[in-house]
C-alpha cells in the first residue's frame, strides 16, 4: 500500500523532484495524475488543496502543499538517503538551495521558454530579460560549483535533485548545446544527479535539445470589425511578469477547450487504458490488444515523419529533437499516444514514427507544438500497415532501407 498520495504530473519539476526523492528513500508513493494548468484544477481537488496547486500531498488527514515542503517531507519520513544534510547548517543550506532553485531559477527559466512555446503571451523585451536572468543564474551555480561536488556536503541531497529537476525543464526548451558547454560545472552537477537510478527511473533518457527553440508567431486572421469596446468589459490588470509562476494553479482566464475534448469520452475505451497496456505488456500484446478493441469512429493512427532529414547530425541530437517535440505535445497528451524513431546513422538517418489519436484531425492534436509544421503526417489503416505501426511502437523495425537506432515514446 503507498505511503501516501502526489498529486501532479511526471513532467512537472516541482513534482518530478519529489518523485525522484521517494526513489531515493525507497518510499512507494501513488501518483494521481494531475495538471492544473491543461485540465483545470476541479472543485474536489480545491475542496482539498482550495489553491489548486500541484504538488500536493495526501496522507490520511494530513495535506501539504508548496513545492519545497512537500518535497521535503518526502525526505524526511525515513531519512535513509540523507537527503536533508548531516548537520544543522547542512540543512539551512539545502533548504536555501530549494528555494533559490524553486523561485529564482525555475520562475525565471519558465518566463523564458513559455512564451517561446505559446504558453505564454510572447514579448519579445521580456524574453530576452528572462533570458539574461536565467544565464546570470547559471554563472552564478556554475561559479558555486567550481570547487565543490554537490551543492551541500559531499553527497547528494534534496537540493541537488531539485536544481536539477528544475534544469532539466530548461534543457528540454532553452539550454541548447552552446549553452550547456559554457557552464560546465553546472552541467556536471547535472549529469552527475540525472544519471542516478532513482532519477532516470522517473524522468527516463534526458532531452538535451541542440538548439534553443525559436518562437514561431501564429498566423494571423483576417481583422475581424471593430466594436466599441464596453467599460465593463474590461481587461483585468495582468500580474507583474515577477509574480507569474511556471506551473500557475490555473489560467488568469477561462481556458479555451482542447478540440479533442468536444468528442467525448470514447466508449470502445479510454486511451489512458491502452497507455497502461503498453506500459505493462509485451508490445505485441498491447498491440494485438488494441486490434480487438479499435474503433476508427474513435480513434486514427498517423505515420509522422520529420521533413528535413538533410539537417540531421548526430543520432544523440536527433532523439533530443524528437523529445523536444514530444515535451511541446504536452497540451495533447490526454488524446495522443505514439512513438517517434531515427533510423540510420549520424549524418544519414530518419526520423519517422506512429501515433494513434482521439478523433481524426491530426492538426487539432499536434498543432499545440510550435514545430508541428516541421513534420508530415499521413494516415495509417490498422490492418495494412500493421507491421509499420507495430515495429514503431516496439522499436524493433527499419524505414526506408536503416536500421533502428533511437526512439521516444509519447504517453
């Protein structure tokens, strides 16, 4: 039986941190899925956290939240790994590091990348001044570490794993190759942490992207007529650019629906469903699985493959542009599921994969990614193309005369 109960989501730092310290300490926690900032935070879950905020934590009677806290608390209920330091002083300083880390790194970073992949409002002045901060970030922990293993004493601790959680949301957007060679003892922290086994056992293979993703303006539609703007209707004043958060608890507006959402829920089954048959079967089970229970009214399958094969370099590089891809989906991830793969070798490879999704407009579901035009799509049958779909899903096939070499699972 869990300890107790986490509420968020696998791709949340602040969540994932506190996932990777239950690993450390050996403690089974459930993880209820949760996003506020897609999905909306519920009136049961404010009943029980009224901020909405993720993480939380649910033991009995006991409920805590704030990032730091709850991570905290998870170090702290057995103490194995010594997560929180062997002193007192050790202690005050893992948890100056959990704060800088939660505020200063992690806002800044956010207010970076979130308008590069229309999370947020792009401008371009705030942009570049989040940008500036984040890299005086950087020099900062990169000079801290200049004479020192980890942050605090001589082994890992919870600040560790917190800074890096946070700078692994950095390297999936913004800290390209450029940047990460020119802090190295920072990125040496990072390689060091991320490469434990807790850590890899719950964030998998790291995204390291190639290039700092460039913000792509929406298209513009045609000027619609002008109305008298009504004085009650108007715009609320924003909040400081210092206040916003990176996982805000929900939008400062009502939140447009996801296309897919107008469809209902599937009755053949739920998607989450064969996610979990994946995950827990042999592929060729879970794929013979969804044969007897696939309904194309409900669901289509979609070849995708990335239009500019000439650009591909290193193979490493190429499944980071692919994870990058898949982090930027997120908005979609409760109607998509799929694999993406490069075939080949460096400087001669492939990238290309399958994906089912709910409904059959393939651009409602990908067209959240900014680089969704970076890639075409082309419809799959079940039946006909069956050994493409499954050797992509089981990474076991070739394309177009290469081999397999790399993939990542979108799930």
């Amino acid at each position: 039986m869990a300890y107790a109960k986490l509420y968020g989501f696998a791709g949340n730092p602040r969540t994932r941190a506190s996932l990777v310290a239950a690993k450390f300490e050996g403690l089974d926690l459930e993880l209820v899925e949760t996003n506020p900032v897609a999905d909306g935070a519920s009136e049961e879950y404010k009943a029980k956290f009224p901020l909405g905020l993720i993480p939380a934590l649910e033991k009995d009677d006991f409920k805590l939240t704030e990032a730091t806290a709850v991570a905290t608390y998870i170090a702290s209920v057995e103490n194995k790994a010594g997560l929180l330091g062997a002193t007192k002083e050790e202690a005050a300083s893992v948890q100056q590091w959990l704060s800088w880390g939660n505020y200063h790194l992690l806002r800044v970073t956010g207010d970076w990348f979130a308008p590069l992949i229309g999370r947020k409002p792009y401008n371009k002045t705030a942009v570049d001044a989040a940008k500036e901060t984040t890299l005086k970030n950087l020099d900062y922990l990169n000079k801290t570490l200049a004479d020192r293993t980890f942050l605090v004493g001589h082994r890992i601790t919870l600040a560790d794993i917190f800074v890096t959680s946070v700078l692994y949301r950095g390297t999936e957007f913004v800290l390209d190759t450029e940047i990460r060679a020119a802090y190295p003892n920072v990125f040496r922290l990072f390689n060091t942490v991320y490469h434990q086994p807790a850590f890899l056992s719950v964030a998998g293979e790291p995204t390291l992207i190639a290039k700092t993703v460039v913000f792509t303006p929406p298209k513009k539609d045609a000027p619609a007529k002008k109305e008298a703007p009504k004085k009650e209707a108007a715009a609320p004043k924003p909040k400081a650019a210092a206040e916003e958060e990176e996982e805000p608890a929900a939008p400062a507006e009502p939140k447009a629906k996801h296309p897919a959402e107008l469809l209902g829920n599937a009755k053949s089954f739920p998607l989450d469903e064969f996610k979990r048959q994946y995950s827990n079967n042999e592929t060729p089970d879970a794929f013979k699985w969804l044969e007897e229970h696939f309904d194309p009214q409900e669901y289509s399958l979609w070849k995708v493959t990335y239009k500019y094969p000439e650009e591909l370099t290193q193979v490493f590089m190429s499944a980071n542009l692919i994870g990058g891809f898949h982090s930027r989906l997120e908005a979609s991830r409760k109607y998509l599921f799929g694999s993406n793969a490069v075939y080949g070798v460096s400087n001669d490879s492939k990238i290309a994969g399958a994906y089912m999704i709910r409904g059959s407009d393939y651009k409602s579901i990908f067209d959240v990614a900014p680089d969704f035009e970076s890639y075409d799509y082309a419809p799959l049958d079940i039946k006909a193309d069956r050994d493409f779909i499954l050797g992509c899903w089981a990474w076991d096939n070739s394309f177009e005369g290469k081999p397999f070499a790399d993939a990542k699972v979108f799930k």
